[in-house]
C-alpha cells in the first residue's frame, strides 16, 4: 500500500488536470505558450501516474480493470471479478 500523502497527490493531480483541461486545450488551440507557462504544472496531463484504485501501487497496474496484478489476483480468485476465471487446461 503506498502512503496516504502519495496517493492523495495523485487525486489532488487528478482534479487539477480535470479543472483545467479546457483552458489547456484553447491555449494549446492558439499557441499561447507564455500563458500555457503560468498554469500550474500539476494541470498537465502527462504528470498523472496509473495507480491501482484500491492499495495506490504504481506497478503492474491494469488499465482495463485499474488494478494492480496483486489486487486483481486476490479479487478474481475471491470471484470478485465478473467474467474472470483462473486458467486451466
């Protein structure tokens, strides 16, 4: 599980980018890069790290079900998970 401060980052990230995607994209439209400059640099999309919804882990997430390979184990081995069954042949 990753610290609290950590992922709290990341939501905090998460809602910058949201509030300001609109502004980004009209400056990015028109190519005002000294106003593009002065937004915060947290409103930038690529500083969003995938993390696994539940425990925060930045590696081995899943994007189709936002997981991390731990999670995803222990939640369709529980039967947590519609759809999903162990292997076997």
């Amino acid at each position: 599980m990753s610290k609290k401060s950590i992922i709290a980052r990341q939501h905090k990230r998460e809602r910058m980018v949201a509030k300001f995607a609109d502004l980004r994209a009209k400056l990015k439209k028109e190519g005002d890069w000294e106003a593009l400059d002065k937004l915060p640099k947290n409103s930038s999309a690529v500083r969003l790290k995938n993390r696994c919804q539940l425990t925060g882990r930045p590696k081995g997430y899943m994007r189709r079900f936002g997981l991390s390979r731990n999670v995803f184990r222990l939640m369709a081995l529980d039967g947590k998970i519609p759809g999903i069954t162990k292997a076997s042949w």
